[in-house]
C-alpha cells in the first residue's frame, strides 16, 4: 500500500461528511447547503439528496442532542480490520427494556433514537445505582467509518477535557446480538434552546451564569487544543439543581478539531461541517477557496452567537440560504443588542459585538477574556441617582457703593430671626422633621421572586433577582424583603384599576401576612403577595414605605385597603397617601443593585424611607 486514499473511499467519506452535515440543517437551508458542498458534481448532489429523502421518509433524524447524539463505536481499532456484518435492529424496545447489559446496567427505558442509534436510560448496578445513559449503535451506523471516527473523536476529547463542564464516558461494549453500545453520563433538565424566551432575553444573572460556566469549560478545552467547532444552543445542557444552583454543559465533541488526534483523521477540506446558523465565518466559507484557520477564535464567534441571542432572545443574522448568511456577516450586525434590550449595559454590548468581529484578529483571542468582560458588565452595579443639584438664582449686578456694616448684635439678631421664621413655618406645616435625611442610617434589603406563566399556568421553577430584567405580562411576581430597622413597613403597588384609572393596592402587609400588621423588628423578613404584570406593557410601580412610627396617612391607607376588594385602597384614603409620599420625597433612599447576591440594597436615613420599585415588563 502507498498511504494514499482510493478514489473511492475518498468519495464515500465526502458522501458522508456532507449527507451528515445536512441532516443538522433545517430544511430551508439544506438546499444551499447541498449546491454549495457539491459544486457541479450534479451525480453527488442526486445522491446524496435521495439519501436525505429516504432518512427523511423512515423518520430518523440526526439532529439530536448530545444524549441522543453521543455514542460509541468501539469496536474497529484498525484500518482495515473487518467486523461481521450486524443485524439491521438490534431487539424490540420490550425486550431490551429488560435486558441487563454485562450484569452490570440494567435497562429502564427508552429515551429516544435517531439515524445513528437508540437512546436509553440504565441503572448502574455496581455503582450505588446510578442513573447512567447507554446509546446502541444502529447496523448502517456502525458500518460507518466516518461516523466511527466522529464517536471515537467525541470520546477523545471528553476524556482530554476532564471537566465536570462536559458529558462523561464511562464505558463500552457490545449487546448480545453485537451491536456495539457506550455507557455516559446521565444529565438531567434540558438543553439551553429550551431555555431562552422566544423574541426577548434570559434574566441577566443567569446569562452571567451560563457566560462563565462556558468559558471555563471551553478554555480548559482550548488549552488542550481543542476546537469544538459546533457551539449551539442544542449542544449546551442546562438544568438547576435542587438547591438552585445553574449546572450548563457542553456536549457533541463530535466535529471538534482536536490538535495531535490520535484517533479522529482529519476532516476532509473543503467542506462546511458544523450548524450554519452559529458557524463563524472562516468556518461558513470553508468552500471558497480562501480558507482560514480554525482556531478558538471561531468557537468564541458562536459563543458571541449565542450570548446575542440569551440577551435579545433573536439571533444576530437571519437568513434563508449560507449565500446570504456569509453576506449578512461581513456587512456586521445591523440590529445591535442594546436596540432590542434597552436594559442591556453598553459595556456587555461592546464586549458582545467584538466577539463578533468578522475577522479573527479583531475578536478577543482568549475565550476567558470575551466572558470576563460580559459578566463585568452584566454584574455592574446600579449606581443611585445623584442628588438633585439646586437651582442657582440668576446672577444680577451688585451695587458697589460702600454700606455701613452693621453691629454685630444686629447679625445675631437677624440670623437668629430668620431662622425662628423658617422653623415657625416648618413646625405649622408639621412636617419639618421628615425633610431632613439626618438621623441613623436605616438598612433595607430586598429580591424579587419571580414565577413565569404559559397560558395562565406555572412555566419552569420560580426565579430570584434583583429586578434588573424585563417582564412578560402575565408572570407574577413577588417582593421579598429584610429590614435592619424596627418599625412600620409598607408596599403599595400603583397601577390602574377596573376602569382604568391609577390607584394604590396593598401588597404589604395583608391578612395573609402578618394578619395586616405594618409593625416589623429588627432583621425581620416578610415577602409581598404575589403581584400579576397584567396591563398593557409598560412600567410596574411598587412604593416600599418605612416609617419609625406610625403615620396616619399611610395607617389609613392600609386599614382600608384590608377591608377591600383586591387590596385597593379608596380614593379619600389614596389623596392622602399621594400627599404624603410627595411631602416626603426628600427622604427617599440610595438603592444599589446587587446582582452578584440577586438583591438591591437600599440606605436611607431619618424617620421615614421610600423607595419606588420600577419593573419593566412587555
């Protein structure tokens, strides 16, 4: 043998890596993708399409995620080697169901299947009973010399990577009717597509959760040499556990270019391998004769992707075929992040569209510097508005004529007069003392916790946070609060009524809680009822009151909303608390956001503290 490839083996693994690859596309880009891969070879073209046809006309698909995806092949070591050939299905689901696999994993269940194998769930007998997946090769699969490769490579780079950031491998072999099988690792929740709302964006901190769990797993991988070169929503798993802790993984290794392989032979050039959508752009071009190195740059372009699309919920380019995709890239992004998220830090804008840098030099070079700039900037602190500036009078000429200065007993006598009249003035109002922030500092706390709804029902678990986010109407939402202070505490939420005019509904305190008692002691926590984003989209107003003694106007204002539908508080009784909240503006606390801690911490001082909470929701 001279080491050179047949023609046609050449041919059948070109038939196969571009077959494969189009399994991956969604059908309106499939066509573009065929024309492009093939060229003019019209033979090739009507080959491979008679194969989509009949995969497509037997149901299997080979877009799968990484548990329907993953699996071995373990069995030929050797170029050349020959393997019997295998029965076309392995046992009806009701046998294998109850099959016991080298007395060791015992079979649950099916999880699914596709082009390549069947999925199921197992029990580890000899490991405490853990829950571990075993994926059957299918007969045409296991024939395969790419798709051989392509699980042999997966395994490889797994094991390289060694990282709880990525799916395990932990063993191999073969059914009773030879069909070979890999046992992995069993994750559950779901993959982050299912994670990211259609047409708006993921919560900020857990955006900056995902970020940094991805750029520690793909920077331990890319110091290893290795390029996944197929980052997608679909190859990312994403669940929280039972203490609500974010676990993300990524899987599908399968198309990784991995430096010194000493399984996986190169992949063929000239051919687009990957999912378009989220390809960067020396990977999307890799057919037109003008080629580029893959390198981690590109991993950090559909990274880039990815994060643009759990911030705005859209992806950056939308296009029909890969022609116009490639266009759509080298003109950049049209629509930025911050158009679509106003709430979005200009600073994680930046870092987000840099990574999308059509040319590699001019992304960042280091994965883990793209995603320590994007959780800086989604981390930053809310900084509290700046105190109000006076007014000053307009400046008018003064007279220089020399005057006589007065004795000094006639200063004292003035000054001392005219403060007694403005304190004279203050005390008749009553209210001279509320408009002094002097006093001790009083500390409060709060988050929200936030559940999503789908037509009227509960979506996924409910979610703490600052309340940095933008709503949908329709979640619900309640505020949870701490006080260092003791004293009397309020939230009254200002909206619109039945006919559509504002009024003030009592979240804080209501029979439910604390029988309506407003009194609170030091370090206490209370939480609000739950609150609906039912009108049209816009601003939700919540007032938090704190007062160290009681006050009447808000007194009467939560004993008549007590005794009212819904918690509305009467109009006579809302007047005055209008009064009073605009009679006390001036003691309004500082409020800083800790996203870090999912709370927003407020500081004000004196006998009274109001805050208004501001929630955006569309």
């Amino acid at each position: 043998m001279n080491g050179k490839e047949s023609p046609d083996l050449g041919r059948r693994k070109k038939v196969e890596e571009i077959y494969h690859t189009a399994l991956t596309l969604e059908t309106e880009t499939q066509e573009a993708y065929l024309k492009q891969a093939c060229e003019d070879d019209t033979v090739l073209y009507e080959e491979i399409k008679s194969l989509l046809t009949a995969d497509q006309a037997s149901g299997d698909s080979f877009q799968e995620t990484v548990i329907n995806k993953s699996l071995r092949i373990l069995a030929v070591e050797e170029a050349g080697r020959d393997r019997p050939s295998l029965a076309k299905t392995i046992m009806d689901d009701d046998d294998i169901c109850s099959l016991m696999l080298e007395n060791r994993y015992q079979i649950i269940g099916r999880i699914g299947g596709g082009g390549m194998g069947d999925v199921y769930k197992a029990c580890d007998t000899k490991m405490l009973n853990r829950m571990v997946v075993v994926k059957v090769l299918k007969a045409a699969a296991a024939e395969s010399e790419w798709l051989i490769a392509k699980f042999k490579q997966e395994i490889e780079a797994s094991n390289k990577i060694d990282n709880p950031g990525v799916v395990s491998f932990y063993d191999v072999g073969e059914t009773p009717d030879g069909h070979p099988y890999l046992v992995m690792q069993y994750i559950e929740g779901q993959d982050l597509r299912k994670a990211i709302p259609s047409d708006r964006g993921m919560p900020f901190d857990e955006v900056t959760e995902v970020i940094r769990q991805l750029g520690r797993t793909l920077n331990i991988a890319h110091e290893k040499g290795i390029i996944h070169r197929d980052l997608k929503p679909e190859n990312i798993m994403y669940r929280r556990d039972e203490n609500g802790d974010l676990q993300v993984r990524v899987i599908d290794f399968g198309i990784a270019k991995i430096k010194d392989s000493m399984i996986a032979a190169s992949t063929s050039t000239g051919i687009v391998i990957g999912t378009p959508n989220y390809m960067s752009p020396e990977q999307l071009n890799a057919a037109d004769g003008q080629r580029r190195a893959i390198l981690a740059t590109s991993d950090i372009y559909s990274l880039g992707i990815i994060a643009y699309e759990m911030v705005t919920g859209r992806r950056p380019f939308n296009a029909e075929t890969i022609i116009q995709l490639s266009a759509l890239q080298k003109e950049g992004v049209q629509v930025t992040p911050c158009a679509l998220r106003p709430a979005l830090p200009e600073a994680a804008q930046r870092a987000i569209l840099k990574a999308l840098a059509y040319h590699p030099a001019e992304r960042y070079q280091r994965v883990r510097d793209f995603c320590a700039d994007l959780t800086r900037a989604l981390l930053a602190d809310v900084e509290p508005a700046p105190s109000p500036v006076p007014v000053q009078p307009e400046s008018r000429e003064i007279e220089t004529v020399e005057r006589p200065r007065p004795a000094k007993k006639s200063i004292l006598l003035l000054t001392a007069t005219a403060m007694a009249a403005v304190l004279l003035a203050a005390v008749t109002a009553g209210v001279w003392w509320k408009f002094f922030r002097f006093g001790p500092e009083r500390v409060f706390t709060y988050s929200l916790k936030v559940q999503k709804m789908r037509d009227g029902q509960p979506f996924e678990q409910p979610f703490i946070t600052a309340g940095q986010e933008i709503y949908e109407k329709g979640y619900k939402m309640q505020v949870l609060m701490t006080t260092e202070a003791a004293g009397y505490a309020y939230l009254f939420n200002e909206g619109k009524d039945e006919n559509n005019q504002y009024a003030f509904f009592l979240q804080f305190p209501t029979q439910k809680q604390k029988n309506g008692v407003a009194q609170v002691s030091t370090g206490q926590r209370f939480e609000s009822g739950w609150n609906t984003f039912k009108w049209e989209p816009g601003t939700e107003s919540i007032w938090f009151i704190w007062t160290a003694q009681p006050e009447a106007a808000v007194e009467t204002a939560r004993a008549e909303a007590l005794t009212s539908d819904q918690g509305k508080v009467p109009e006579s009784a809302a007047a005055a608390l209008r009064e009073f909240i605009s009679r006390a503006a001036a003691s309004r606390a500082a409020a800083s956001k800790d996203v870090a801690g999912q709370r927003t911490v407020l500081k004000g001082h004196g006998d009274i503290v109001l805050h208004l909470m501001q929630l955006e929701y569309r």
